[in-house]
C-alpha cells in the first residue's frame, strides 16, 4: 500500500490532514478484501457512508481554499469532486455480489481517490507557489516510481539512463516513467542539484562530441 509522503503535501497542514486520512480509507478498503464474507456486506456499507460524509467535507474544505487563492481550475475540480463521491454510491447502490463490491470499490478508491491527490490536488500546490513549471512531475525519482508501481500497477520493464548537473551521478529511470516523460515532455528534477534529469541516450554515451550537443542543448531547454 502506498503510504503518506510529505512529498504529497500542498503545503497546507488541515488538507494534508484530510488528505492522510483519506488514504487510511483506502487501505480500509483494502483490508477488507480478506474479511469473512459475513461480515463484508455491513463493514463495506460502513466504510463508504464514513468515507463519503468525510469526503464531502474535505471537498468542501479543498474548494473553499482554492477559491481563496483563486485557483483557476477550481469549477473543473470540483467537477471531479462529484464524479468521485457520485461514483461511491452508485457502487454502494449497485451491491448484488459483496465480495466483487468490495473489490470494485478498493480499485475505484486506488484509482480516483489517490489519483485524484496525487495528480489533481497537486497542481494546487503548484499554482500557489507558481514556481513548477506546467510539464514537470513534482515528485521525486524515487516517489514517482513507487507510485507507478502501486497505484498505476505498472510493470518494471527496462530502465533508462538519465543524468543531471550532479558529477558523475547516473539516474535509472523505469520504462513507464520513461515513457512517459518522453510523450508528454515532461521531467523530474533531481533532489540534489535541483536540475531536470535528461535522457542518457545510447550514441551520446558513445560520442563525446554527442555529449558536448546534449549539454549545450540542457541549459538552452531550462
């Protein structure tokens, strides 16, 4: 289970609050996959009437602070506020089989809830600070590949050699992350130097003149 990381902060300590505890509903929910099927049915009722009445509060506390800051995607965010909480009840309303409800609402919550905070809320952070340019991943290496690999359940696959500004500091980024970062032209920053990682491709770790293009063209790109 992926686990609170201050990473995941938007720097305001009451949503942070709400944001742990929405994520100790996830594992809730989680958990309760192994539970006797006896008790399913009432433990999973409980659990989402707790977490919707929760949810709703926290999405209320979320907009009134990004309408304080003027955020400017606060009506499309708020349009994924509904989706969420309308798409907990229709599981709940729809629960013939307990044990395949339970499952499908584990993988709602892993696959709205924590995207919801990892991506969405995020970029709340970010306008406030209007610091992170619009492309970056505002994670670390590291984190970012934990959470590829538990909420987006991508595989492993082959890394990918990037490097900073760090001397001699190689970074081995996972072929999903990769990938990603390729298609959308986005970047990470390394925690040290503070620098985007760039890709270390095969003919320019063969070719020192290929390196000198690659170094000239890092500082004209950030």
């Amino acid at each position: 289970m992926l686990e609170w990381n201050e990473e995941f902060s938007i720097k305001n300590q009451h949503l942070d609050g709400q944001h742990k505890q929405l994520l100790s509903y996830v594992e809730e929910a989680y958990i309760l996959l192994d539970k006797p099927a006896s008790e399913k049915p009432l433990l999973l009722k409980k659990l989402a009437s707790n977490l919707i009445l929760y949810a709703k509060k926290h999405f209320q506390d979320e907009e009134t602070y990004m309408k304080h800051i003027n955020y400017i995607h606060l009506e499309e965010h708020k349009a994924i506020h509904k989706e969420i909480i309308q798409g907990i009840k229709e599981i709940i309303q729809n629960m013939s089989d307990t044990q395949e409800s339970a499952k499908k609402f584990y993988i709602f919550l892993k696959e709205w809830l924590l995207k919801h905070i990892l991506e969405e809320d995020k970029k709340i952070e970010s306008y406030r600070n209007r610091i992170r340019e619009i492309n970056e991943i505002p994670y670390s290496l590291e984190i970012q590949t934990k959470i590829l690999q538990e909420v987006y359940n991508s595989k492993a696959g082959n890394n990918h050699l990037y490097v900073c500004l760090c001397y001699l500091k190689e970074h081995q980024v996972c072929d999903a992350l990769h990938k990603i970062m390729q298609e959308q032209n986005s970047f990470i920053r390394c925690k040290i130097c503070k620098q985007p990682l760039v890709a270390l491709k095969r003919e320019v770790q063969e070719n020192e003149e290929a390196f000198e293009k690659l170094a000239k063209d890092y500082f004209k790109q950030f």
